[in-house]
C-alpha cells in the first residue's frame, strides 16, 4: 500500500499544474472567491500540504471543501476534496465519493482545463487501482478462510483417525495378549494337587 501511495506521490509531483495556487506547508486553505480560469490551482502543492497535516486539521479542511463547493462548484474545489479523500490513512478517507467526484469532474464540467482534467483522470486511475486492490485482498481473504477451514477439517479428520487407529491397536495388543494365553498357559492358573 506504501509503494501504491509513494507512486501516486511521484506520478502527482511529475504532473505540473492543475487549478489555483496554495502555499505549501500547515496552512489551512480559506474560502476563496471563484477560481479564475487564468489561474493554476497547484494541486500538488496543496497535496503536500495535506500530508502534514493533522487528522483534527484534515477533517477541518474536509468541512471547509465542502462549504466552498456549496458556494463555488470549481473544479479546483472538487480536485482538492478528491485529493483529501484520497489520503491513505486518513480519518477522511473514502475512496466511493471521490469517485463520485471525479465522475461529476471529468464528465459534466465542459470547461475544464486541460491540466486539471490530467489530474482528475491521474486521480480516478487511482481510484481504480485501488479498487482492484481491495478486490484482489476480499478474493484472497476469502480463499485463506477456506483453506483454513479446510486445514481445520483435515486436522479433525486425522485426529479421528489417529483415535481409531489407537483403539484397533489397542484391540490388537489385547487379542494378542489372550492368544499368548490361550497358547502358553500361565502355571498359576493351572489347579495344584495336594502334596
């Protein structure tokens, strides 16, 4: 998952523009008026501001995102929400609405920058790798649960037949023992005469 999150980093940092400019570092993004189409909205600067941030700051700026698109639905504003949701290890993550997002971006916004529909189809290639990801570890799961459960019955198994074999020597050392007997009669169990 590291390496799925460092490659996303690479490919982001690679990318060079999307919408409007953010200072990099602990600040918090404020609401701002609409986003020019002159202007570069710096994702990846704002992706590593992001990363710095902490899990209280990230679920304030969640909730500020979300109150700037109510005002301004810019797809500056819905790349950086996607961007938050997307954080691996974040209390904010959720992969199903930053698709959700991404679809709105990349096929109801008309007037979307060329940058920032890369960015967009960057961040939705993501998403589906992801997807991919979590399905092939549900499949495996699912496949480890069986094998387990299929390991607890052949244990059960042979530890029943162990049993049964114990007993069958069991009854083999006693017919063995009465047959040794039988043949080889023991002195103190034939009758004595009187002297």
């Amino acid at each position: 998952m590291r390496f799925l999150t460092a490659g996303l980093s690479v490919m982001m940092l690679l990318t060079l523009s999307a919408c409007a400019s953010v200072n990099s570092g602990k600040q918090k993004v404020q609401k701002q008026e609409p986003v020019q189409v002159t202007h570069h909205c710096a994702v990846l600067n704002y992706y590593e501001a992001l990363t710095e941030m902490t899990a209280n700051e990230l679920a304030q700026e969640k909730q500020m995102l979300r109150e700037n698109l109510n005002y301004n639905q810019s797809s500056c504003y819905q790349l950086r929400l996607v961007m938050l949701l997307m954080l691996p290890e974040a209390g904010v993550k959720d992969d199903k609405e930053a698709e959700q997002i991404l679809d709105d971006v990349l096929y109801k916004e008309a007037s979307l920058l060329p940058q920032d529909r890369q960015i967009a189809r960057l961040l939705s290639d993501q998403i589906q790798w992801r997807k991919k990801i979590r399905n092939s570890q549900q499949a495996l799961k699912k496949q480890l649960k069986k094998e387990r459960a299929a390991s607890l019955n052949l244990l059960e198994r042979l530890a029943d037949t162990q049993s049964k074999l114990n007993q069958l020597k069991n009854i083999d050392k006693n017919i063995n023992q009465r047959e040794q007997e039988i043949s080889t009669p023991s002195t103190d169990k034939i009758p004595h005469e009187p002297k």
